[in-house]
C-alpha cells in the first residue's frame, strides 16, 4: 500500500512537473534565422515566430535578445489560440531609407489580437529622413506610425522606449482593456506629427508612469475614446495632452470619462487642451477630469479651443457643433510662458456647460496670468490664480 502511495505521488508530481514545463512555450527569434547585427532583415523570422506563438495552444513568448534587428513593415496578426507574451532586450530598427516601409501607415502593427503583452525593448524608427522630406516640401510616403493596435483586447506594453518616430509613436485604436505603463516615447520637438501616444474608439485604456518628449501632442485623444485614465505622466517638449482635434465629421462618436492626474508639463506649447473644428458635429466631450497638475513654463497651460484650425489654412468659420460638458480642473499650479493662462474660447452655438475651476495657481513672468471666456457656464471655487473668468 505504502508503494502504491509514493508510485501514485511520483506518477503526481511528473505530471504536474511536465505540465508546467509545457505550459508556455518559448519562440526565440534567433532560432528563426533573425541576426542581431542591425544589417540583415529580419522581418520574415519575426513573422515565423509569431506564428509559431500564434497557433500555439498553450501560452507563449516570443524572445528578442540583445542587439539590433531590422524590420521593415511587419503586421502581427490574429486572432491566436493563447496569450502571446513579446520579450524584447534589444532594439527594433526600421530601414535607413524611409520610403522602405511604404504608404502602409504602420511599422508595427498588431491586428485582431487578444492578450497580447509587450515587454521592454527600443524602437528606433529612424524618422530624421522622413521629416526631412516633408519639410522639403517633396513628394514624400504617408509616414508610418512605429507601433499600432487595431481591434485588440486584454493589451499590455510595459517598459518600450520609442525613438524618431515617423508619425505617432503609440496608436490605440478601436481596442478594450489596454494598460501602458512606463514608456517613453521621445522624438525632437520640432518634428513634425510625431504624438506620443494617439488613443480613438477604445474603452478601458490604462496610461500610467510615462514620459513623453515629442514634436505633437504628448497624448491625444480622439472620438469615440470611453474611460481613459492617465495618471503620473510627464510631457514636455510637445504640444501637451488634447482631446481632439474633433469635428472632423458630421457623425463622430464622443469623447467621455477622461482622466488625467499626477501630471507634470515642462516647457510644452500647451498644456490641457480640448480642441474642435468649427464645423457641424454630432460629437460631444464629457465628464473629463484633470488634477493635480504641475506646469512648467508652458504655453496654453488650461485651453479650450472650438475655432480650431491649424496655420489658419482651410477654416470652416462655421461654429462647432461639439458638446462640451462637465469639465473639471482641479489643482492645477505653476508657470505659464504666455500670459493668458487660461483660455475658454467655446462654440456660440454649443456654448460649454458644467465647466468647473478648483485651486487653480498659474503665474506668467512672477505675476497673475489671466483669463478669457467665451460662450461657457461653470462655476469657480478655492484659489483662482488668475482670478476666473466664470
């Protein structure tokens, strides 16, 4: 009986030991003919590694170790059969050339994939030339955005450095449950469109620990964006963090349930930013909060702008049609470079309602910023610096 007793234990604990060994199973690129030497493409062997994990039936990891591995523009598709854990200790770099990734949009793109995490790792796109060739005035590609999630559930990116983007470096789009947490995504500040992260028709995206030092918006937030919570952010160089531009068109999906707190702004060409075409819309923005903020020497510190229209080129000199609601600012202090610090300029025909000013302390050259209003209703209470125009 004692025999059978310790056989039946043994015959447990292989079991147990053989299922926890072939529970996840491991897809180094190397062993996919990848070489990290930053010369030899490895588009292909990334790709037969992805699907090696993506039609594995147990959970999986892909490896990338160190070195420099190329890729030219590389779509990660599903839907797989597991997770897919992506483990990069080394850096992805996109071709010297430019117009090597074609006018796909994307350098990296994951397409219908569910509980998918990125871990680590760098992204050097290479985006010098691109910039280059638009500001040349030339014929030039669409630009490519570095790393993409369309129509993806259950995202992690954690730890991703980001370089010389071509365009935005992070896009979440049409996506549920996405957390990014301590990335850093960092382009010159004169570079043209290079957002940090871009979030549109998604619900439930987590932004935490990041810092964004780029030519555009540090994060934007586009129509159809549910339940966004950004929390200890720092931007800056950039043009801070906007929801919008919207009223693009007529029928677009609102923007509601933002969060941005524990921020830090440092030399920005704005600061909380809510912009809209002056065009018809059937959009809203609602039930937005934004506290405990820090600015430092930053343009536009706390504006909202329905005449949007970048270089005064193709305005609509219509009125947003965009409904903006149940905006709060709360705590929000430091130093404004322009000595407006504060700017309300709503739609005429869809004036702003519920706008809400708490401990708000912006100075510009050691004195009292100011204020304007226009077509808005709220209401001011503790410290207002400068005094509300409410």
């Amino acid at each position: 009986m004692a025999k059978l007793t310790f056989s039946s234990v043994f015959l447990f604990l292989f079991f147990i030991s053989f299922f926890v060994q072939s529970s996840n199973a491991d897809y180094n690129v190397i062993s996919f003919g990848a070489k990290p030497d930053g010369k030899t493409e490895a588009t292909q062997a990334f790709l037969k590694a992805w699907q090696s994990a993506c039609n594995s039936a147990v959970a999986s990891t892909i490896y990338i170790p160190k070195g420099r591995f190329l890729l030219k523009a590389t779509v990660f598709r599903g839907p797989c059969k597991n997770r897919i854990t992506v483990k990069i200790d080394g850096t992805l770099v996109a071709p010297t050339d430019y117009r090597a990734l074609g006018n796909s949009g994307y350098w990296i793109l994951f397409i219908k994939v569910d509980r998918v995490a990125v871990y680590g790792g760098t992204l050097d796109a290479k985006g010098a030339g691109f910039w280059a060739c638009r500001n040349s005035g030339k014929s030039c590609p669409v630009g490519a955005r570095s790393i993409t999630f369309n129509w993806a559930n259950n995202i992690v990116v954690s730890g991703l450095t980001s370089i010389n983007s071509q365009l935005t470096h992070l896009v979440i789009n049409s996506c549920n449950n996405v957390v990014v947490q301590n990335v850093k995504l960092i382009a010159p500040d004169l570079s043209p469109n290079t957002d940090g992260i871009h979030v549109q028709t998604s619900t439930g995206v987590t932004i935490k620990g990041s810092t964004m030092q780029t030519g555009d918006d540090c994060i934007s937030i586009g129509p159809g964006t549910n339940n966004l919570l950004m929390s200890n952010i720092k931007c800056g160089p950039g043009h801070g963090v906007s929801i919008g531009s919207l009223a693009r068109e007529l029928n677009e999906a609102g923007v509601q349930n933002v969060t941005l707190t524990n921020a830090v702004f440092t030399g920005s060409d704005n600061g909380l930013r809510i912009k809209s075409w002056a065009r018809p819309s059937n959009g809203f923005v609602r039930n937005i909060l934004f506290q405990n903020i820090v600015m430092r020497n930053v343009e536009n510190p706390i504006i909202i702008d329905q005449n949007y229209c970048p270089n005064n080129q193709g305005c609509p000199l219509q009125s947003s049609g965009v409904k903006i609601s149940e905006v709060t600012y709360r705590n929000i202090q430091g130093t404004s470079a322009t000595a407006e610090a504060v700017t309300f300029d709503c739609s005429p025909s869809s004036p702003c309602r519920g706008i809400k000013l708490q401990d708000i302390k912006l100075t510009h050259n050691n004195r009292a910023a100011t204020s304007s209003c226009k077509n808005i209703g709220g209401t001011s209470s503790g410290v207002l610096v400068p005094e509300s125009c409410l």
